[in-house]
C-alpha cells in the first residue's frame, strides 16, 4: 500500500476568501499549511509517499503505519488542514475497499488531531488543475510542475506519480479558499 502525501505552503494573504489561516492539503497525506512570504505561490514545503507495507503484510498492519506515518507528518509539517480525495470505485472493488479503510484512518487522524478536512472527487481534482475531468497521472504530474514552486531544499522533478497526485489536492483547495464565491454569504 503506498500513499501519497504532499505538503504546500500559501501566505495567508493568498487566498480571497479571506482572513483566515491558509490552506493545508493532505491527500490521503496531503498538507497546506500557513506561512511567510508574499505573492500567490503556493510552495512546495515537502512530498512523497508513505509505503505501508507489500501484500503480504496484515491490512491492520498497514493501517497502523498508515496512522502513526500521518501522525507524524502533521507533527512535523504543522498543518492548518488537510485534504483528500474522495472515495472512487477504480478497477476492483477489492482496491475500493482499501482505499476506503486507508481514508477512514486518515479522517479520523485529522479529525483527532483538530484539523478540518476537505474532501475533493478525483475528477474535480484533474479538472481543477488540468482543466481535463479524465486527465491521466502525467499530465496532472506535468501541471503541478508548472503551478507549484519549490521551498529551497524541496524538489518537485523526480516525485512519485502518487505524491504529485496529493499535491494536486492540495492545490485544489488552495483553489477552492481563493474563490470569490466563498466570501459571498448566502
């Protein structure tokens, strides 16, 4: 089991919606959080993947690396929130039910944690940052290389297809708290 986390940096002053601390992004793993700095850049604090263990590995086994892996990353990278993908029916619906359990462990870390959480389809997330629904794992890789700059000490080139997958979340809601519809009270 392998998922991908990664962790993006905004000014508060970035996003429109207003006032309140920036986003962190976590898919699955994924970390926004709040941080000096000017412009509307987001930067690429850190990314990568949390490899859980193969097949032959207990699920419960994996879960729980899941759980203290996460834990860990919002200790050391201090989010404001995280974000992940919603639950989606890929190939089987044995992998379905994986990534559900994987989700579960996260949303009650975060939930424990006091992080709020945020919860994007897969296809809002392509089309956010490809502006393709169907877009395949390159050209959304290929998309969060242009939007995204590297915090010095990061790098963006090399990162698994799962990591740039996690950053994409995070740059939707990133997308998401810079809407001006969010500052209209309805």
């Amino acid at each position: 089991m392998v998922v991908g986390y990664g962790c993006l940096e905004v000014a508060a002053a970035a996003t429109a919606a207003g006032g309140g601390p920036a986003p962190l992004a976590m898919r699955a793993s994924n970390v926004v959080r709040a941080g000096a700095g000017g412009g509307q850049d987001a930067r690429l604090v850190t990314a990568g993947v949390l490899r859980l263990g193969g097949r032959d590995a207990a699920i419960g086994v994996r879960l729980h690396a899941l759980a203290v892996g996460f834990r860990a990353l919002v200790r050391d990278l201090q989010p404001t929130e995280v974000a992940i993908e919603e639950a989606f029916h890929g190939k089987s619906v044995q992998a379905a039910l994986r990534i559900g359990e994987a989700r579960g462990v996260v949303l009650a870390e975060a939930t424990a944690l006091g992080l709020g959480v945020h919860q994007f389809a897969p296809a809002r997330v392509k089309r956010c940052v490809t502006g393709n629904g169907a877009a395949d794992k390159t050209a959304v890789a290929a998309m969060v290389r242009q939007f995204v700059r590297p915090a010095p000490g990061a790098a963006i080139g090399a990162l698994p297809l799962d990591a740039t997958d996690a950053v994409a979340v995070a740059w939707t809601r990133l997308e998401e708290r810079r809407s001006p519809i969010l500052a209209i009270e309805t």
